[in-house]
C-alpha cells in the first residue's frame, strides 16, 4: 500500500510538472479583430506584380481564406469576383480604401482583406547555410457597409520557427519548392490567425513580429 501511495504520489508530481511545461511553451493569443460572414481575400501584390498577378500572392490568399474558413467560421468569397474592379484601378494607383469596400460590397462579402508582400527571401539572416523562408507582409481588413477599415499591421517572420515544420520534417528534406509552399502557407496562415483565437509554441510566437525586422536583399 506504501509502495503504491509513493508512485501514485510520484505520478501527481510529473503531471504536475508536465502541465507547468506545457503553459510555458505554448501561449493563448485571442483574435485582433473579428470578421463575422462572407469575407473576401484579395490575392497579395508584390513590388513586381500587381493583385491576381503574383503567383506567391495567390498561394497565400488561398491559404489564408482557408484558415479562415475552418477557424473562424468565416464563409469564402470567391476572388475572381473582384478581379476587374481591382484591376480597373490599376492606371490610378489604387484601388484606396473606400474602393477595397465598394469591390467588397459588389462581390457580396462583408469584409475583404487585402495586402502585399513586401519582402520575400530564403536565406537565413543568421546562418546563411540554412534554408529558411524570410518575409515581411503588410495587410488590412476592410467592412463593407462602412469602409472601416477595422485591422492593419505589417508582420515579419520566419519560417520554420526552428530548423522543423509541420511533422517533423527538415528544411532539407522539404526541398525548395516544398519550402516555398509551407511558407506560403505559413504565410496566410499568420494572416488568418489575426482574426481567430489561437494557440502557438513559443517557438512560433517568436517566429514572427509586428513590423519589418529584416528585408533580404
């Protein structure tokens, strides 16, 4: 019965400890603005394309749009609704805020989100041997009925958060073009997750951060 009493006893003390490990390295984050109904993604522009021509811009709208969809609840706009109206502001340099919520309103969403990727690199700035994706990325949400715009910020990263992504694999073994699409990914995923509440690694957590930390050159 002793015997029994001290594993039992022993038991307590590792969960214990466990869970005090667990809280340390993972973190709640709750949504920074809630987007309720259908929302609209806009493909990202890059300094060199423009929206919908950036291949990298659309693999990131689709894969926020995604993660929006299965988190927040959110229903998808298909984004080819929006197509001519954004690319008719082309030649003015737009589209501005009150058109991203006249293109919103013409295509049926209550909100869409719009961005850029103004940086995009796939070295490590401090350890130029290991492949990593770099990336800076400024987006906003826009309410159609009002045109608030109700988010903006600017976000840089990197990614994987260590030297593995999602299921243990290496950087290595990812290979550049599986590189280039789990940071895609990765990418819309750091834009969706503002509009959820989530948990991250603190790993993750440190992996990006407001404002542009580094710009490859």
């Amino acid at each position: 019965m002793r015997g029994s009493g001290r594993r039992i006893t022993a038991l307590c003390l590792v969960l214990v400890c466990a869970a005090g490990c667990v809280s340390r390295v993972h973190s709640t984050h709750g949504a920074e603005a809630k987007l309720k109904g259908k929302v609209l993604v806009a493909p990202f522009r890059e300094r060199r394309a423009y929206y919908y021509d950036s291949e990298d811009g659309r693999a990131v709208a689709a894969a926020a749009s995604g993660y929006l969809e299965r988190n927040a609840g959110t229903a998808p706009v298909d984004w080819s609704k929006a197509r001519g109206p954004v690319r008719a502001k082309l030649t003015s340099g737009g589209p501005e805020k009150e058109d991203w919520a006249l293109i919103a309103r013409e295509a049926g969403a209550d909100y869409i989100i719009h961005g850029s990727i103004d940086s995009l690199g796939w070295q490590n700035p401090n350890n130029p041997q290991l492949p990593r994706c770099v990336f800076t990325i400024t987006y906003s949400a826009i309410r159609a009925s009002d045109g608030k715009e109700v988010y903006h910020n600017t976000r840089s990263g990197v990614y994987p958060a260590m030297m593995l992504g999602e299921g243990s694999v290496s950087v290595y073994e990812m290979g550049p073009e599986g590189l280039r699409r789990r940071a895609l990914d990765n990418m819309g995923k750091v834009v969706a997750r503002t509009f959820y509440n989530h948990t991250l690694t603190r790993f993750e957590a440190d992996a990006v951060q407001e404002g542009p930390t580094y710009i490859p050159k």
